[in-house]
C-alpha cells in the first residue's frame, strides 16, 4: 500500500440506499463523475454492493456503497438484501433514495438507520420524470422530520447540494481520531517491535503497521524499528530510553520483560481498538477471560478473509492460550470477514481482531450489538495482555 494513501477503512463510508431502478448506481456516478456502477434499465443490476474509494471536495477521502435494491424479491433477492443490511452496519452517512408516493420501504430503512445512530439524508431522485414533488416531499417531512433534497441524479441536477448536506452531517469525531492519541508527540522518540512471521507479507508490512508509521512520521516523532529477536541490541543503541514502545501483541510478555521502566508499552492492536472500537468495554470485558470455564463458548471474530495460516493468531494462538488457561474442553468459534451472529446470546465472551480492515462504524455496531444482549466483548491486543498478565501495564 501506497503510504501516501488513506486505506479504505479509515474513510468516510457513504451509503447509497433504495428500491431497484430507483438511480442509486446513476448517483454514484454523478458524484464521482465518472462510470463507476453500472447502469441499466433493468431492476436488480446491482447485486453485491460495490464500494467506491473518491476524493469529494470538503470532506476527503470517502468510501462510497453502492447496494442492491431492499426491495430484492426470491430467495437471490434476500441473500442481496442481506448484503445490503451488511452494507448498512458499515455506513457512516446515509443516502435514501425516493422516487414515488409509496414510501412506506424507504422509511422503514431510514428508522433502522437512525435506530444506528446514522446521519441520513433523503433524496428525491428523478425530479425530471416526475410531475408533481409535493405529496412525496410531504410525506418524507412529515414522518421523518426533515427537507429531502430533489434531485436528478441522470441530468446531475442538486448534486452538489448532497455534498452540502454530507458537510453538514459528518461524525464529530470525523478525521479527528488518530491511531497514538495523546501517547507521544513532536520529537518523542518510538520504538516499533515487529515480528516478521509467516503471516507477514513477504517485502511488506502489515496495514496497521504502515499506518502507524506514517501516522508517528506526521507527528514529526523519531521513529525506530526491529524485530523481537533483535529488541536487546536496539536498546543498546539508543542514548534514552524510547517514550514508548510498540509491539506486535503476540510478543507482549517479551518486550514486557526487556523494555526500560520509563518506557510505556503498547501494541498495534490495543491502538487500534481505541480508534475502532469501545477500549473501555474491551478492557472491562477482558476480565470474563478469568470466569471462562471448560463448559465456556467463545467467538473469534477475524475481520480479514485469508486462509488461515501456521501459528494463526486468531485460529491458533489465542486458542491455544485459552485452553492452556482453561481447559481442552472450552469450545472455540472462529468466524472471518462480515460473518458475525445475530444471536450472541450463545457465547460467554467475543474476542474480536484489531479491525484494521473494517471501520469505526462497523466495529461499533458489533460493540453495540454486544452490549445489548449482555455479552462481554474484547479484541485480540487486550486479550492477549490480559492472558500475559500485563493488562495493567499497558497504555491506551
């Protein structure tokens, strides 16, 4: 990856919702301006949502979603609904899609995505084709409490009053998180342990690592790196002691044990859950780990797709570590990707992954879906410092 480039996690999700031939495509490529979905007279073109990475003018990079229609009928048509509602977990602005009086699906979509706490903006598309606005505009005002923006996403007309309302809807904490927080700052000196194993690509670093980097390159701090083996001699070089350290989770009890007792001590993976997720219920929830008994059920929720490899960190590791602590007889799910229950209530504790690969928004859902059905929620950083025994020690 390019390190002058956002990743796509780290992006403002826009999600563009709707029935089928209501322009969602059309409008994603008016905003982008360029052929970006595909269009067709045809109801249901769209079926996987496609994502779209632009730059918009005022707000930054963005990711822009462009679903199936919710209106997607037959057993096809539910497995895209689905993917849609998926879709929605990810979205951190909204856009819906009006194009006649029946309204009744549309403001349904828009509850849920309020029940979300998502910023949604209406949109009365195909304002060429239609002869009167008013009975839809009433309608939309009168349920949902706000002005929908009439558009024509085929001639462009009030494009660029979306880009206004995204302006005005976007997260308070949008572009103002960053991955070291308060830790360091200009001229602090940092060390980075990082473990190249088989599940490192070969001639590049992971994406929470070059993220880290360049964030801590921005911060104009002195940045150093090594491996674990070589942690001992890297020390040795240096005139001071680093501000702070951080290393790769699985190596916790190592750097631990070396590090100099002025040094703060982190890893990749507890930064990330502060940025992406609930820190605060991640650490509190770690304490079921020490409740878990051999009778115990838990989920390991891995955002990345890849096949499993030797010495797996979520599919090995932390397993291993929890039947070490608890019992062969503790049950162990591993899910990847998107796969995630509806019904929780089967587990006694979620161990989810750094989520370099998804955003905020999407991780807080989880969280919040977690919280709701009462069961306790960590990431793989703070579970891991937990089973060191060092979660005391760590800094966030």
């Amino acid at each position: 990856m390019n390190l002058n480039e956002t990743p796509r996690s780290n992006r403002l999700h826009i999600g563009i919702f709707g029935k089928r031939n209501s322009g969602k495509s059309t409008l994603i490529n008016a905003l982008t301006g360029q052929t970006t979905s595909l269009v067709s007279e045809i109801a249901g073109t769209t079926t996987d949502p496609v994502y779209k990475t632009i730059e918009i003018h005022g707000i930054g990079p963005c990711v822009l979603i462009d679903t199936a229609g919710f209106d997607d009928a037959g057993y096809l048509g539910a497995m895209r609904v689905d993917k849609t509602r998926t879709a929605m977990e990810k979205t951190d602005i909204a856009l819906i899609l009006f194009t006649d009086e029946n309204v009744a699906m549309e403001l349904e979509w828009f509850n849920e995505l309020r029940k979300r706490n998502t910023p949604v903006i209406p949109l009365i598309n195909k304002i060429d084709l239609l002869q009167d606005l008013n009975p839809i505009r009433r309608k939309i005002k009168d349920i949902c409490k706000v002005e929908p923006i009439c558009i024509s996403a085929q001639e462009k007309i009030g494009i660029e009053l979306i880009r206004e309302a995204i302006l005005r809807k976007l997260p308070e904490d949008y572009d103002g998180r960053d991955i070291t927080g308060k830790l360091v700052q200009e001229d602090d000196l940092v060390l980075l342990v990082m473990p190249q194993d088989i599940q490192a690509p070969k001639g590049r670093l992971i994406l929470p690592q070059v993220q880290t980097i360049r964030e801590l390159l921005d911060k104009k701090c002195i940045v150093i790196s090594c491996t674990a083996d070589k942690l001992p001699q890297a020390l040795a070089t240096l005139s001071k002691p680093p501000k702070l350290i951080i290393t790769d989770s699985q190596v916790f009890p190592l750097v631990n044990q070396a590090k100099p007792k002025e040094s703060l001590l982190t890893s990749f993976s507890v930064l990330f859950a502060a940025l992406k997720g609930d820190i605060d219920y991640f650490i509190k929830s770690a304490a079921m780990i020490d409740r878990l008994t051999i009778n115990s059920k838990v989920l390991i929720a891995e955002a990345c797709t890849h096949v499993p490899l030797q010495e797996d960190i979520g599919t090995v590791k932390i397993p291993r570590l929890l039947r070490e602590k608890i019992g062969e007889g503790l049950t162990i799910i591993n899910m990847h990707g998107n796969d995630f229950p509806e019904d929780l209530t089967n587990y006694d504790l979620i161990i989810q992954c750094g989520s370099c690969m998804f955003n905020r928004k999407f991780v807080l859902n989880r969280v919040a879906k977690a919280k709701k059905q009462q069961v306790p929620m960590t990431n793989y950083g703070i579970a891991l410092a937990h089973l060191s025994g060092i979660l005391d020690k760590i800094s966030t």
